[in-house]
C-alpha cells in the first residue's frame, strides 16, 4: 500500500502573488499582468509531486465585498493560467482557513497558520509586527521567499 502523502495549503495573496492595489468599490482586476514571485512555480510543481498540495485562498476582500464573483473568477483563471500543473480540485476558496486541516500551511497571515504541523509564514508588510518571540512560541517559521521554502519542504 502507497503511503499518504502529507497535506500542503499554500495561500495565494502575498505567498504566490502580490495583487495590485485596486480602489475599493471598484471592480478591477488585481491579478492582470501580475507576475508570480520568484521561483514560486518551480518550487510549487516540485511540492505539487511530493505532497497533496492545495492552493486555499480567501475569496471575499472587506473592500470589495459587491465584486465576490468577479474576485473568485479572477483568481482562479490566474491559478490556471499561471500553474498548469495544478487541477482545479487542488483550488480552495474560502473565508475560515483554520476550519481546515492540513499538515503544512503557508501562509502571509500568522492568524491562519493556527492548525498544522509545519507552518511557515510568507515575509509581506503586513506581518512584519509579528515577533519573533510569538512566532517561535507557536512554532512559526518565518520565510522570506521560495527558496527557502524549497529548502524546508523539498
């Protein structure tokens, strides 16, 4: 019998993508012409082989909460189009991140790496007032881009 391979969710805003800014009400694209950072798709087809890998991503932006639809669209022809090698079952989209489990959780939000055994918060602005304190306590590694990630996971 093949063993289980672990569980990987990997956020999308700020771990796989920076989206622009866009106004709030207004219905732009975030995602047009947006760039993957750098070595995500390699280091994401490596894992995508050695783990059940899911890109698990909030849908619904506090700003734009009248463009629900669009935003969903819009992420996920990104997802494809950008990652061939992931099937839309590997596509999550959520508002409760933490009402799932996964083995190893990647993401920009310390908030969202409550459940899991490895848990690795993507460096963005947004979470530079986490302490380092706080982060070791929950047994949070801190990673500032993809090939660190490479070398923890792969």
């Amino acid at each position: 019998m093949k063993p289980q391979k672990q569980t990987l969710a990997v956020d999308m805003d700020n771990v796989l993508v920076r989206p622009k800014e866009i106004e709030p009400g207004k219905n732009d694209n975030a995602y047009a012409g947006v760039a993957l950072l750098s070595g995500c798709k390699d280091v994401l087809a490596k894992l995508n082989r050695k783990y059940d890998l899911y890109i698990v991503t909030n849908f619904l932006w506090k700003d734009h909460q009248d463009f629900i639809g669009d935003n969903l669209k819009n992420k996920y022809e990104y997802l494809i189009s950008q990652l061939p090698f992931i099937t839309p079952s590997q596509l999550i989209f959520t508002c409760h991140k933490n009402n799932m489990e996964f083995d190893i959780r990647i993401d920009d939000n310390p908030d969202n790496l409550e459940q899991g055994k490895i848990k690795l918060l993507f460096d963005s602005p947004k979470n530079q007032s986490a302490h380092p304190e706080d982060l070791l306590r929950s047994r949070i590694i801190r990673v500032s881009n993809w090939r660190e990630i490479d070398k923890i996971l792969v």
